[in-house]
C-alpha cells in the first residue's frame, strides 16, 4: 500500500483522511473502516508538536503519528508515519 502520494501540507484531518481513502481501495488486507480519533498530542516547547491519530478496521488499528514544525507563523507538517499495531509494520513519509 503506498501513501507517498498524501499531500503533506494537508491538516491531520485532511492526511487522516487522505490515507483513509487510500487503505478503503484495499479492504481484504485490513477489513473496513470503523472509527478514528485523535489520542495524543505532545508539544515539544514552541517549535514542535507531535500528534497520534488512530485508526480502527475491522481487523487491524493503525496509528498516523504527525511531527509539526513551526519555522514562522504557520504550523506546517514535517513529518509523518503510520504504525500497524497488530502487525508492527510501519511506514514514514
């Protein structure tokens, strides 16, 4: 499943979003999708935030964990990487 193609200037919502999209084309490997939300944040003093979205399948959770920096006045994506808590699998973009 390749998610280089998520546009990494999109809020987390929007990425979250985009990646749900995504793993919807392949519902045999991961079952369909239940829920997702928003477990934890962590600022890292005023130029980093890091965010854990989670998202529940029928047979599988995945975790989208984000890294923002804020090199001016907006808050942009740095980094982020989905996380297959059942298998141990992940992917960074």
């Amino acid at each position: 499943i390749n998610t280089s193609a998520v546009d990494p200037t999109l809020t987390p919502e929007g990425v979250v979003t985009s990646i749900k999209e995504i793993l919807d084309n392949h519902p045999m490997v991961i079952g369909q999708y239940v829920s997702h939300k928003l477990e934890k944040v962590k600022k890292v003093g005023d130029l980093f935030i890091k965010c854990i979205y989670q998202l529940e399948y029928e047979s599988s959770t995945l975790q989208i964990v984000f890294l923002y920096i804020k090199p001016s006045d907006l808050w942009q994506i740095q980094s982020y990487k989905f996380i297959d808590t059942n298998l141990g699998l992940s992917n960074a973009a």
